[in-house]
C-alpha cells in the first residue's frame, strides 16, 4: 500500500511538472516574441515606453514563476504594436490628405491643431487618443474639401451669372440637389463606418469579458490559478475595457451628433 501511494505522488508531480514546463516555454516564447515587436518598432520609429514596461513587468513575472500571468502580459506588447500600426497609417493617411488639399489651394491651417495634438499623442504612445485626433482631422478635411468644392462651382458661377441668368432657377435646383445628395451620402457613409466601429469595440468587449469569466473561474470553482495571476489579469482586463469605453464614447458622440 506504502509503494501504490508512493507511485501515485511520483505521478503527481511529474504532472506537475510538465505543466510548469510547459508554461514556461510558452510564456518563454511570448516574451521572446514581444522583444522581437519592440525591436520592429523601435526600427519603424514608434514610440516604445509603454510597450517596454510592460515586457519588464513581464519578465519579472517570468522569473517569479508566474508564467500565465507573464505570458498574457507579453501578448499584450503584441497587441500594442498593432495599435501603433494601424495609427501609422492612419497618420499617413491625414498627411496625403492635407498635402493634397494644400495643392489644390485649400487652406487646411483649421485642423492643424487637431492634426498635432494627435501626432504628439502618439509620439508618447497614447495610441487611442492620437487615433482620435486623427479620425477628427479627418473628418474635418472631408467638410473642407466639401465646403471649399461647393464655394468654388459657386464663384465660377458668378462669373458667368449675366450669361445664365435666365437659368438661375434651374442652377439653384440643381445646387440644392447636389447639396443635399451630397450631405447625405457622406452622413450615411460616416454613420455606418461609425456602427461598424462600435459593433467591433462591443465584440472586442464580450471576448476580454469572457478571458475574464474563465479567469475567475479557474481562481474561484477550480482553484487552479493564483491571486496575483487573477489580480493581475482583472487589472489588464479592466484597463483594455476603459479603452474600448473611451473609443466608443467618442463614436458614440458622433452618432448622437449625427
């Protein structure tokens, strides 16, 4: 009887510790792959403190033998990186826009502040906000462009106002019809991209929710994770959650307002 429960322990902790190990290695690879994500970030140029603490925090867990925790921690870098991606191009995006416009002869110096205010977000790593500021810039170089179109048929319109004036009802039909076209489509067009974005952040939500449903119930029904794996872990989820809440309020706004 000794020997069978002596087998039995052996058995247990060679289980033990292949699941240890096991973790380690994962958590090893997912801090390995978050260097790597910071050291193409460093190379593209962006901004890496934020991405930076949370791989030493990561690595502290690791050496700790917290290696879930170290492991979700290192994913997040990750996640990051993309962020700084996506605003990127973004960035890009507003930057041929104003070049564009200003070519054209559009006076842009209106959404410059906007346009700075963002970029100094993301030089700091505030990604969420600096994407903010860049979708407002945006959507402000669409109205000039817009406004500034409409201002210009106006005055050639003028111009040849001697020559049309017999038509001026069917000129000012026609403007209204373009005005209100116009107007229309690009509202439509800026409420359904703005659903679209809100649809995704409540997604975004439901699955961080559901990591920490399952979170908080191997701490509290199976007992299979630690405190400080599951305080941390309900530290990220309800920092990532306040970032959704911050994006959405600002979509939401432009719904309201729209």
């Amino acid at each position: 009887m000794y020997r069978g429960s002596l087998i039995i322990m052996v058995l247990i902790i060679l289980s033990v510790s292949t699941a240890t190990a096991m973790d380690g290695e994962k958590a090893s690879q997912a801090i390995q792959d978050a260097e790597n994500a910071i050291n193409e970030m460093q190379d593209m140029g962006y901004g890496v403190t934020y991405a930076n603490d949370t791989l030493r925090e990561a690595k502290n867990l690791f050496d700790q033998g917290y290696y879930e925790a170290a492991e979700a921690l290192a994913e997040n870098v990750q996640e990051i990186k993309e962020r700084a991606t996506e605003v990127d191009g973004l960035i890009n995006q507003v930057e041929s826009k104003i070049y564009d416009l200003s070519f054209k002869g559009y006076d842009t110096s209106s959404v410059s502040p906007i346009f700075e205010a963002g970029f100094s977000e993301f030089a700091v790593d505030n990604y969420l906000d600096a994407e903010a500021f860049m979708i407002e810039t945006l959507d402000r170089l669409d109205d000039l462009e817009a406004g500034e179109s409409l201002k210009r048929i106006w005055e050639t319109r003028l111009d040849l106002l001697s020559v049309f004036l017999d038509y001026l009802w069917l000129l000012i039909i026609l403007f209204l019809f373009v005005l209100v076209i116009g107007f229309r489509s690009k509202e439509d067009a800026d409420m359904k991209k703005w659903k679209e974005s809100v649809m995704r952040l409540k997604e975004e939500g439901k699955r961080i929710d559901k990591s920490l449903a399952d979170a908080q119930k191997k701490y509290f029904e199976k007992g299979s994770m630690s405190k400080i794996d599951y305080d941390l872990l309900s530290r990220m989820h309800d920092y990532r959650i306040s970032l959704i809440n911050r994006k959405m309020s600002v979509l939401k706004r432009r719904l309201k307002n729209h």
